[in-house]
C-alpha cells in the first residue's frame, strides 16, 4: 500500500474520482431539496426503529441528506480536504468501502441508542475518512480550524473520546454523536487492517505453526506462485504510471510484494 504526498491536500487537480462522485452526489441531493422542493429527507431519513419497520435501505440514503446548509458544508470540506489521500491510499473501490461501511454502521450506531427520531448526514461516513487518514497517516500534521498544528494520531484519538463522552452524557443538542464515533472506529478498524494485513497473516501463520507444533495437526494451503514474469511486472508498472497504485487489483499488488521482496 503506498502512502501520499500529504503537501497535495485540498489541491483541486489532485481531487480523486470516488471523492468527486460522492462531493457531486451530496451537492446535488442538497440542492433538490432546497431549490426544487423534493421531499428527499422524509424519504431518505433513517428512522431510528428502522430494523422492526424494514427500512433497511435508509441505512445507505441517510448519509445523502442534510439538515442545513453548515451540515452539508462542513462534511464535504472534510470530504475534500482529507479524501483524495485516502482514495489514493486505498483505491477507489476501496475508498467506497470504506465510505459506505462507516456511514452504514454510523446509521446503526446511532439507532442503538436513540428512539423515535431521525438521523440524516454523512458525518458518520466522514468520520469513518478521518478515522481511516489517522490509521494510514498518524504522524501527519494537521492544522485544526485551519490554525493550530496536531499531529493526526492525537486528532482523531481526541474526537473519538469527545464523541464518546458525549454519546455517554447524552448531550448531543441534534447531533448524532454515536454516529460520528461508530463512524471513526469503523473507519479506523477497516484501515488498519489493511494496513497491517501483512503483520496479521504472519501472526495467523506464526500461531498455526504454533497450533501444530502443539497438536501435530498440520494446516494444508493452497501454493501460490512464486514470483512474477517480466510481461507481469512490466504491465504492473505500466498500470502504476497510468492511474496509480490504487488501481492495482489484490492480485497484482501480490506480485509487486512478493518482486520488492526478492
């Protein structure tokens, strides 16, 4: 997995297209409400006794909709700013991933603790990029309300615990603190393990070898091949130059690890 160049952040060039899909989709969601009148957000809300109606669906809309103009804005400024790096990170269909699963566990999350109420807005799913952007970036700098400097680590591990003190208090005043925190962890969890998906399968090996040396039971695996050929490697690269390393395929990056490792 290759890390990014954290001096492009907020650069328009540098906008990613999973990242101008999402900022399109939320804009133009926002503005067929307010302009044009469709009731999206009684359609779209997720009702927080969602699982005994069977609105299962609204746990995706939800995060398209918003309460206000500074409920929309401040999530997609996050969303621009820190989402082309980790759509890099990741690749595209990665980022999706990544975006859907923190904002659908955000839903739920949230639903856990609350009762006959809605929730709308993507915070949940941005919660779940900065979550990810900590994970692949803690030593990173940041500048909090654009002004003071904080590492990345310390950023989110800060947010984390004030969403939780205020999920505990109860506190909210309309904002779904569960959410954002479900969110983060999600975010946080889903690249982390990723991130360190190498150390995790040496781990699952050291403790099979463990287990059998133990047990004398012996674990089959299915071979993979060795190294890669020289037309692999040379479309590997080629593919890298094209669109980046976040579009290579599981397989491919497989290959690239195992020709670096030679």
């Amino acid at each position: 997995m290759e890390y990014k160049d954290l001096n492009q952040i907020g650069n328009v060039r540098g906008i990613t297209p999973a990242v101008k899909y999402l900022l399109f989709l939320n804009i133009a969601i926002f503005l067929l409400e307010r302009w044009f009148g469709v009731p999206l957000e009684r359609i779209f809300a997720l009702p927080s006794e969602w699982f005994s109606t069977g609105q299962f669906w609204q746990l995706f809309t939800y995060m398209f909709v918003h309460g206000s103009f500074s409920h929309i804005f401040m999530n997609l400024l996050m969303l621009y700013f820190i989402g082309p790096t980790v759509e890099q990170t990741l690749g595209s269909y990665r980022f999706f991933i990544l975006y859907y699963l923190s904002g659908i566990i955000g839903g739920i999350g949230w639903a856990l603790l609350a009762s006959h109420s809605y929730c709308v807005g993507a915070s949940g799913a941005i919660m779940g990029i900065l979550g990810a952007f900590g994970a692949f970036y803690p030593n990173s700098t940041v500048y909090l309300w654009f002004v003071i400097p904080i590492k990345t680590a310390w950023l989110v591990a800060g947010l984390i615990i004030w969403e939780l003190f205020e999920t505990i208090a109860g506190s909210s005043g309309g904002v779904a603190n569960a959410a954002h925190l479900a969110g983060a962890i999600a975010g946080f969890s889903y690249a982390f393990t990723l991130k360190n998906s190498n150390r995790i399968q040496n781990f699952e090996t050291r403790f099979r070898n463990l287990f059998s040396s133990a047990t004398g039971t012996s674990f089959s695996s299915k071979k993979k091949n060795d190294l890669p050929t020289p037309n692999e490697m040379d479309a590997i690269l080629d593919k890298i130059g094209k669109q980046g390393i976040g579009a290579l395929t599981d397989r491919e990056r497989e290959l690239l690890r195992k020709a670096t490792q030679r």
